[in-house]
C-alpha cells in the first residue's frame, strides 16, 4: 500500500516538475522515493512554492481577463458593473474591453426582471412536489450554520484553564474552526477535542483538512488549499499533488499499523490522533487517487445531480426568493461548483475533487447541497464588504470569508496546544470505548471530562434517542456549573402535530400567507403559478417555503414533543437540568435542548 501511494506521489510530482519552472528551487526535474525521503524540505518547498500561484490578492481584483491568451488584470477592482453588480473594473478601458465577454453573463435570462420559475411559465404542477426525495449517502457540509460551541463571553466563563470539547457525531469541522477561532490569540492552555462521526468519508475529509491547514504553507495559502478541498468540485492540479504528498506523508510516518492507531504533528504545536481501522486506512489512502472517473465523468455527474427536471424545478424554487443578481450568482454555483469571486479565473481548476465522489464517481450529497448553509450569512456578507466585493456575489463572499476563517484557524494551529483526536465510531460505540480504556492508546483515558459536549441530531428517535443518548455521554460532562451537553432536533416536526405547517389548520396558514404578502416576503406569482387553482401544488409551495416558519411559532409543539419522547424523565434520573436560557447558540427551526 505504501508504495502504491509513493508511486503516485511520485508520478505527480515528476508531472508537476515537467509542467512548471521552478528556477529557484534547484531540483531535478525527475526523482524518486528515495530523493524525496532524502530531500523532504526541498520537496516540500516545491508543493508550497506550487500552490501560492493559485492565491488570490487580499482584496477583489479587476475583472478584465483573456482567458485564450492567459492575460489578466491583476490591478485592485474600484467600480462595479453598474448592470449586474457582480464585478468590480480598475479603469473604464478595462470594462470596455472585457464587456464582449461580460455580457453574455450580464445579460443572462435569470437576471430579468421578468424571470419566473419553468413551471410558472409553463402553467404545471412543479415537479418536486410528487417526486421522491434525491436520495444522498452522506453529507459532507453543515445544514445548520456554524456556532462557537464555547462561547466563553456570553457563559461570563475565563479563559485562564484547560477546555476539553466532544463531538460524538461531529460532521464536518465548521463548528471546530468557529470555536477555536474565538478564543483569545494568546489563549496558552491545554484544548482537547475529539471529533467522531460514523460516516467514513466525513473523518476523512477532516483528517484532510487538518493535514492541509496544518503544513509548512504559509496560513492564507493553506486556507486557499482547505477551502477548495472542502468545497470546490474542482481543484488546481497543483493543489491535488499537494494532497497527495500531504496523504503520503501522513501514511508513511504517521500510522502504527499494530495498533491501529495513528500520530501527527500539525502545526507547530498541535497534534492530532485516533485510531484508524486497516479498511479505513484503505479508504483514506485511496480517496484522492480514485482514478475511475475524470473532468469529463464528474461534469456528467454534476449535470444529472444538478440539471435534470426535477433538480431544475428545485433550483427555480430557490432563484425565486433571490434577486435577479443574486439569481445569477448561485446559479453560476451551481453550473461550475467553484467558491470563488464572480469574475475570478476558473480555467486551472482541471482536477475532480475525488473527495466529494463515491470512487465510482456519484455525488455523495443532496442535489441541493450548498455551502452557504454552513455559515452564517449576515458574517458572509461582512467579510464580502470587507474586501470590497458586491454583496450579490454571495459566493466571492464566500471564498474570502471562509480563507479568514481557515487562515486564522492555520495560525492557531502554530500557536495553541491543541490535542486532536478523531474517530469513525457510532457514538455509542465510543462512549463504550471510553468507558472500558480502550482508546487510551489514542491519548483519551477512560476518566476524561468534557466542558461542552455536542450530541448534534442522534437524541432523534431514528438515530440513538434521547435516553440513550444522554445516559451514553452524561458521565463525560464535567462537574461545573457552565458544562454543558447541547443537542438539535432536525426532523421533529414531522412527527408532532403543530410543529409544521403542513399539520396545522388552513386558516392559520392563510393567516401567515397574508402576513408575508403584507411584508413582501412571498410574490404574488408563487400564489399564481398553480394550475387552474391546484390546491395541492398552492399547499406544497406556500408549506415548501423556508420563509413561512419564521412567521409560526411552534414551541408549544416541540415541547410536547420532548415530553412525550422521555426527556423529563431523563433528565431527572441522570441528575441534569435543562437551561431556562440558550447561552451557546439561540434557538432555531430545528430546535436545541
């Protein structure tokens, strides 16, 4: 196995060499293991020196680029395109000399004024509302936006001690990335975090991520690196080599394949570890070199994930709350899955990020995945203006609020003693292997305690439910006043009565339906797109839209929820009691204990 993977890192790195200069570095074009093992910080210096070509500037750019003829403007953008509000131009000659290109986008049908969902036009009941859901294996990106999980300012807690926090099924690292970033720069104490999900390819991406935004890259350019892996469909052949030789190093110095178990350092003084099965181990060595499918294969598969006729009803339902520019905006998303600036350029993204892949190239995730779910917007936004980019280009945003979130995390990484430890366990299974001893290997002793521990949804009745899953991980919570075990209901409300819409009477509906039309949060043409009156295509679109559950108020129902589903009841024997006040995150749609 280990050669097969030094092999591959070879072969990429002899590619990487031919295709670019490097007249600096003084290597061979050609090398072999043996060089690379001997020549590690010369080879690495070569990754590095690779992917800082890929790094945009510190602020938008202008948009006037000649994409046949690799000639660009690399001057600062100062005014908008009055029409789409999408780029930014240095100089009125640019704008003149790009606006052949430009048009075609600017001028694009989704930004009419006049645009209306297909089913609208065409007088039909939309699609999604007969057809089955799009089925999904897994998902890699958040739904719920990311939350400090320690949020030290609003529990009046200090900073002045160790913190230990638990993810027993952690999804991916948006809330890790958040939590560390708002602890104090010069925070010195011991943080521990063991991160554990059920799902193989969502421990894999985070080991990933953590190797990336780890390394000898200098942090804005690790950032770049991780923010792509994670969310771009597409990578620079650059950064894919960098991967590579990142997994190569990671199998080869970094497993105890005895023990099952595995060792890194990360950063400077941070360190991550866990235990890691042979037939993970596969998996993981295996991921980015699936060769199986190409550019090609993984642009049909995004055309049938994201363009068939039920996907396009789908996406109409979205574009219908967004303004014509922002229409715009996500459905370039959608078209090339790339996180970057409107106008940035997208031609050396010429490598299928594999990780989003089964390795027979299907799209692992929901049709609708979006990584503006993960975050919150109002901050998206912020950073946007920070950088000077248009609020409706919401995924230039994006990019630069995610490459401050990852370069400050990259930083601390240099800075905090960090104890990473991660696992592909069910959360029971680990609350098991805690108890008896087991991971001690993997630096976890069966004493541990944990200042926050997050449950996420397993207290649902589908997954591990809510004694279960309380009596599981109550022993972890540390005996402090400030301690705190949180947990999320997702899909509750479509088993009360009263907690959806779609379960309450037509007269409460039609009074929110008025309430919305009154603020303009819903438009006329949504009430007018059912065929001849079509009660149940009305029904499916008013109880479809996101908007509507702000307007009702359903906490009386998520209360008999938990009652009927045992948590007075729980909580009374574990000795536990339940806030009177949401002092880590507020409460949502989906609903916190």
């Amino acid at each position: 196995m280990m050669h097969r993977n030094k092999s591959a890192l070879i072969q990429a790195f002899d590619d990487l060499c031919v295709s670019r200069d490097y007249p600096h570095v003084g290597l061979s074009p050609k090398a072999d293991t043996q060089f690379v093992e001997a020549n590690f910080v010369a080879v690495t210096a070569i990754f590095d020196k690779a992917v800082v070509v890929h790094s945009l500037p510190r602020s938008l750019i202008c948009a006037y680029g000649e994409p046949r003829i690799s000639l660009f403007c690399t001057e600062k953008g100062t005014f908008t395109c009055s029409a789409c509000k999408l780029v930014k131009y240095c100089s009125k000659q640019c704008q003149r000399e790009h606006w052949l290109e430009h048009k075609k986008v600017c001028k694009h049908s989704i930004r009419l004024l006049q645009w209306q969902p297909a089913w609208v036009a065409e007088r039909r009941q939309p699609l999604f509302i007969s057809a089955p859901d799009f089925k999904t294996e897994c998902h890699l990106w958040g739904n719920v936006p990311a939350y400090d999980l320690l949020n030290i300012s609003s529990n009046k807690e200090s900073c002045d001690h160790d913190l230990s926090i638990c993810f027993p099924a952690s999804g991916d690292l948006r809330n890790i990335i958040l939590t560390v970033n708002n602890l104090p720069f010069d925070y010195n104490h011991d943080l521990t975090i063991l991160l554990n999900d059920g799902e193989p390819n969502i421990v894999i991406r985070n080991i990933m991520l953590l190797l990336i935004l780890g390394s000898t890259l200098n942090p804005m350019d690790a950032a770049n690196v991780a923010l792509h892996f994670w969310y771009s469909v597409y990578l620079p052949e650059e950064y894919f080599t960098f991967i590579v030789f990142r997994m190569g190093d990671f199998s080869a110095h970094a497993m105890n394949h005895k023990e099952e178990s595995y060792s890194t350092k990360i950063g400077s003084r941070a360190v991550l570890s866990g235990e890691m099965s042979k037939r993970f181990f596969h998996l993981m060595t295996q991921m980015p070199l699936n060769a199986s499918y190409g550019v090609q294969g993984v642009k049909r598969e995004m055309n049938r994930v994201r363009f068939g006729p039920v996907q396009n009803d789908r996406y109409d339902s979205r574009y219908e709350r967004l303004g014509p520019s922002y229409r715009l905006a996500s459905h370039e998303y959608r078209k090339f899955g790339l996180v970057l600036p409107f106008a940035a350029r997208r031609d050396r993204f010429n490598t299928p990020n594999h990780s989003l892949f089964s390795p027979e190239g299907k799209w692992l995730q929901d049709d609708l995945a979006d990584p503006l779910q993960s975050w919150d917007t109002a901050d998206v936004f912020a950073a946007g203006r920070h950088y000077g980019v248009p609020q409706a280009d919401v995924y230039g945003c994006l990019y630069f609020y995610l490459r401050d979130q990852l370069s400050s995390f990259a930083e601390r990484l240099k800075t905090f003693n960090i104890s990473f430890h991660l696992f592909n366990l069910g959360p029971s299974e680990l609350a098991t292997r805690i108890s008896t001893g087991y991971l001690y290997k993997c630096g976890i002793s069966r004493s541990i305690l944990f200042d926050r521990i997050d449950l996420s949804n397993i207290v649902e009745c589908e997954c591990v439910g809510i004694s279960k899953a309380l009596t599981d991980w109550e022993p972890y919570l540390a005996a402090c006043k400030d301690a705190t075990l949180l947990a999320h209901f997702r899909s509750w409300f479509s088993k009360q009565k009263g907690g959806h819409l779609s379960s309450v009477g037509e007269d409460t509906c039609s009074e929110i339906l008025s309430n919305m039309l009154r603020d303009n949060r819903v438009r006329f043409r949504l009430i007018n797109s059912a065929p001849n009156g079509d009660l149940e295509t009305l029904n499916g679109l008013v109880c479809n839209n996101p908007c509507m559950m702000t307007y009702y108020d359903n906490a009386k129902a998520f209360q008999t929820y938990l009652n009927t589903s045992g948590l007075p009841e729980s909580l009374r024997q574990l000795g536990l009691k339940r806030k009177t006040r949401h002092t880590i995150v507020p409460p949502c749609a989906f609903n916190l204990i």
